[in-house]
C-alpha cells in the first residue's frame, strides 16, 4: 500500500493494526479478539488509558456489536475512537 516513507500519522495508523493483529488469533478465530486477548491487549498496550475501566469484560460487551463474544477489527476500532475523543477532551480542557 504505502511506497515511501511513512509519515507519523500513516506510523501510527499501521501500529494500531499490527498491535490488533498480535493479538488477535492466537485463541478462537483468526483476525479476532477473544475475552483473554483483549485483556492481554489492553494489559500491554493501554494500561494508562484503561486505568479507569472498571470492568473489562463489560467493556468488551459493550464494543461487541454483533454479540460474538469476539472483537472484529471494526468493533476494536469503536475503542480507538472513544479513547481518541477522550484524549481529545482532556487536552482542549488543559488549553482553558
């Protein structure tokens, strides 16, 4: 897809795929995120922003759209964006 150098954005853009798809499979379905895997993602890779939550199989409910009991890559992006939007409050809350 990409044929130069990425820029910072498009680096960001493919560390959130990859990190999905680390994770994703090595339980249930290929290219999926089961129970364990996305507590072992949000463990790993967002323990600063997910400090909060106080239950994260409720979390997962919430983010599984099609009630699977799995995440697609589409339901994992639904957190990206919540958790996009968050940081977006709390920086413009910071410029007041």
């Amino acid at each position: 897809m990409a044929t130069g150098e990425l820029t910072e954005l498009e680096l960001a853009i493919e560390k959130i795929v990859t990190v999905f798809f680390t994770h994703a499979g090595k339980e249930g379905k290929k290219g999926t995120l089961t129970t364990n895997e996305f507590k072992e993602l949000v463990q790993l890779q967002l323990p600063n922003l997910m400090k909060d939550v106080p239950s994260l199989e409720e979390k997962m409910r919430e983010l599984d759209v099609n009630n699977d009991e799995e995440l697609k890559f589409h339901e994992y992006w639904r957190l990206i964006g919540e958790l996009a939007k968050a940081m977006r409050r709390e920086r413009a809350g910071k410029k007041k």
